[in-house]
C-alpha cells in the first residue's frame, strides 16, 4: 500500500524564502512539519546543502527557494501551465530573489549598511523593481503572469509587504508608494 509521503520545511522562524513554499503547501492541502531553526550555525554543518530553506520529502532534502516554491506551487495549482506564463513567473521569482539578495549583500556596520541601501536605491534596485512592476503593468489580469495568482504573486507580495511595514533600514516605505505604486498596491 503506498502511504503519502512526509513533508517537512526547514528554515528560520519567520516568513522570508520559505514562505511561498508553506503556502503553497498549505494551498495544496499538505500536511508538513514547519522545523524553525533558531540558531542556524548550530546546524548548518549538518544540512544538506549548508543553506535554507530546505524541504525534506520522506527525510530526503531539496534546496533552493524556487525550486521548493515551484514544487509546491504545482501541487497547489499556483505555477503557469502556459509557457510564456511559467517564464514570467520565474523571471519575476527570479528578480525578487535578486531584489533580497541586493538589499542583504552588505551587512554589519550601521554606517556601511545605510551607504549600500542607499546607492542601490537609486541603481540597482530601481531597475530590479522596474523589471517586476513592468510586468505587473502589462497584466490584465492584476497578477503577475497575467493569468491567474502563482507562486511570483505570494514571494513578491511577501517581499513588498515587509518593505512596506518598514521593516528595512534605510529603504522607507514611501520608496515603493513614490517610485512603484502598481506594486505597492499589488501586495
């Protein structure tokens, strides 16, 4: 007899790269256990992959952020059938996995952190949001794709959320509302 496999999700506790992934599970009516490492350097050695998120099928790990979401994101309907919709779905996840990497590269001394966050905000980052609210503009259907909600939707609303709560230093909410208002709107 073939019993459902386990699923278990491995990250820190708190939304960040894992969250499309639970979500999406959770969409996907899943159970899985939700292990939040609380201090990661006590077992980064052991993992498989030395990185999170992590997911583990019947013990067995998988790593990577997209690659996770869109596992989960198809068992719950939340990845493009059509191929131009799966595209800009992972350009998008892609380019929000940019956006956090941009935004974390520098980390540490306060002084250091606001000159980086500042430099990117007008660079990098302005041509990083411009590539997502670029799509988001041409969509008819208000999701990223321009079909129906995908796991781009949940990564992207999760990222412009946190932004836009203030929760980044030296990258204010009214730099989304002023610069990127579809977006803003979007999460």
């Amino acid at each position: 007899s073939h019993t459902m496999p386990s699923y278990k999700v491995t990250y820190f506790n708190f939304p960040g790269r894992a969250e499309t992934t639970r979500i999406a599970l959770h969409a996907a009516g899943i159970e899985f256990e939700d292990e939040r490492v609380a201090n990661w350097k006590d077992v980064k050695e052991q993992t498989f992959s030395q990185a999170m998120p992590l997911l583990y099928i019947d013990g067995k790990p998988y790593s990577q952020t997209s690659a996770l979401a869109r596992f989960a994101g198809k068992k719950a309907g939340l990845y493009p059938t059509d191929e131009v919709q799966a595209l800009v779905c992972d350009e998008v996840f892609e380019t929000v996995q940019d956006i956090i990497n941009t935004i974390f590269k520098v980390s540490g001394d306060p002084e250091t952190v606001k000159a980086h966050r500042t430099e990117i905000s007008n660079g990098k980052l302005k041509v990083l949001f411009g590539v997502v609210n670029t799509r988001l503009s041409e969509s008819s259907s208000g999701y990223i794709t321009g079909g129906d909600v995908s796991i781009a939707d949940i990564f992207l609303a999760g990222q412009v959320g946190a932004m836009l709560a203030g929760w980044l230093d030296h990258i204010p909410p009214s730099y989304l509302t002023e610069n990127f208002p579809a977006l803003a709107e979007h999460a």
